[in-house]
C-alpha cells in the first residue's frame, strides 16, 4: 500500500500514507491486543501506525512492528510511524525526553511524525493525568513556541523525520506559523473529523497553508467513558449513510473513511477487529460521486464527541473557538 498515489506530500518532502491504523484502545482493552491488531493491519496493508506516550501501548505496537519486519513482511522504511508528546513533557527541557522513553519503548532509532498531542500543557511528573488533592488537574503554562522549538530540535536530531500537532486550533497553529525564527512548520494537524463534524473551515486552512488534516474518530465515537457523552447520537447508525451504503454495497464505516480520503485529509482507522480491520483496507476500491459527498456534507452537526472538557479552563484549551 506504499505506492505514492496512496501516500500525500509533506511540506517538509517525507511522504505520509493517506490510511492509517489507529492503535488508541480503552484501559480495560488488554494491551496486548495491540500487538496482535497491529500485525494484522500490516499483513491487511496498512503501512501508516498511529499511536502515543500516552496511549501505554508503544512496547506492544513496537513488537508487532518489529516481528512483521523480523519476517519479512516489511521493512523499517516501508512503516510510517506516528507517536505524540504527552501534556506532562511540554517544558523545553523534557520534550526529547519524552520522545526517547518512546523509542526505547518501540525499540525504534526513529519516528516518522512526532506530534504534540494537546495544547494544554500539565504538570510535569510521572502521572499521565497529575492532580490535586480535589481531584482537579493540575496545568502548567508553558508557552506553545517553547515546545514547538523543542521539537524542531528533534527533527533536527534526526530523533522524528516529520514534527506536527494534534487537536491544535487556527489560533495555535497560527501562533507557531507567525514565529519569528520558524524553522520548521508543522506538516500536520491530527484532529477529530468525522461526517458529523467534518472541520471544513478548519481542513481549509489547514491547506491554504500547506498543512495536511489528520482525521482521528474518523467514524464517529469510540465509546469511552472516560471521554465520550454517553447520549452522543451513534453516527454509523445514520440512515442517510445507511442507504448510501446499500447503494455502493460497501459498509457505512467504508463510506465514513472514503469521505475523508476525498476531501483530501488523511485518515486512521481503528479497530481490533480482524475483520474489519481487512474491510477498511478497501477504502481504495470504489469512489463516492461529488453529489454523495454533498450529501455526506450535509450530515454535519457540529457534534465533537471528545469535548476534552477536563482540559477547560486552561488558557490554550483548543475547543472554544469556532474552529
């Protein structure tokens, strides 16, 4: 699946595959499921692994990489890998530091993306969610630019071969663009899109400046307690995508994926389900007609299912503005 017509353009020249395996899971999920999802995403032809230092799977993911290129089945530069900076390494000094305990974690020399994972910057420490004695996280106010720089120096170290962002709004991404002494801009803004929050006004200014829009919860809500409202609508279950679906006899989940693919945005898909898993490979066998993506369009409800509404009250929380 490494052919370039499956791949899009960085701005900094590496090449990122437009489908990619989400490796996110709840913390009931055994980890090692995700050493056995991932091998079979890349027996199924994903070559584009996401996943996080927060996600506390990188050791599980690392080993089914490595296994997959132990056998055979690829090798090292046919992966496209993707971790993410955690809100508890934001300061400066910690940013490679957090970079590193995930290589050595996936036992990997390099990473392909490296992102900040959040805006919002906590308290550095040990806990992944730092709090107070009321249970109220506890924030760090480090200046977004200061960690950006951090992690051009990762580039620069050959540590992640691409830097970018995740759930940053126009605002922040602009804060980073407009840097004096820039040296390189993120090539990627990894954000929750789905059909009922398609972000055309943020998926257009991220192209307008060259920056490509990474769909996460591409088909909708994961169901996690901890995150997601309970009452959210389940959108696979949409009518409208349902007889889409009839029409093009493929999945409304397929349709989800292949909506972004046309848009222009890349997208991760995440399942542990085998089945599925090869399912959403066939995103590239079929096309919807520029009315079905109209259509699609016309699901938007605005509706964020990851409000991230333990982060609010932090002066970057990234979700109260429009886009």
């Amino acid at each position: 699946m490494n052919s370039k017509d499956r791949c899009v353009q960085l701005s900094d020249g590496h090449f990122i595959p437009v489908l990619g395996f989400g490796t996110y899971a709840p913390q009931e999920v055994p980890k090692s499921k995700a050493t056995e999802a991932t091998k079979i995403a890349i027996d199924a032809g994903f070559r584009h692994i996401d996943s996080a230092y927060m996600y506390q799977n990188e050791e599980e993911v690392g080993l089914a990489i490595r296994s997959k290129i132990a056998d055979g089945t690829v090798r090292r530069e046919d992966i496209f890998y993707t971790s993410k900076l955690w809100s508890t390494f934001h300061r400066p000094e910690l940013v490679q530091t957090c970079l590193e305990r995930s290589l050595k974690k996936l036992q990997f020399d390099y990473v392909d993306l490296y992102l900040i994972h959040f805006p919002v910057s906590l308290k550095a420490g040990e806990d992944y969610f730092p709090t107070d004695e009321h249970g109220k996280l506890i924030f760090d106010y480090v200046d977004i630019c200061a960690t950006w720089e951090a992690m051009e120096k990762c580039k620069d170290a050959g540590l992640a071969k691409s830097i970018g962002v995740s759930n940053f709004n126009r605002r922040q991404l602009e804060m980073i663009l407009n840097k004096p002494g820039l040296k390189h801009k993120p090539v990627c803004n990894q954000v929750e899109c789905h059909p009922y929050f398609n972000q055309s006004k943020l998926l257009n200014f991220c192209k307008s400046k060259d920056i490509v829009l990474v769909a996460y919860s591409a088909l909708g809500s994961h169901r996690e307690k901890l995150w997601v409202d309970q009452n959210s609508p389940f959108m696979l279950a949409d009518p409208v995508l349902g007889s889409l679906a009839k029409k093009y006899k493929r999945s409304p989940a397929l349709l989800a994926l292949r909506y972004h693919l046309q848009r222009g945005a890349v997208v991760l898909a995440k399942s542990f389900t085998e089945e599925r898993i090869k399912e959403n490979v066939q995103v590239f066998e079929f096309q919807l007609t520029t009315e079905d993506m109209k259509v699609i369009d016309g699901l938007d409800k605005n509706l964020r299912y990851l409000s991230a509404k333990i982060f609010d009250g932090h002066p970057n929380f990234p979700f109260s503005d429009e886009y």
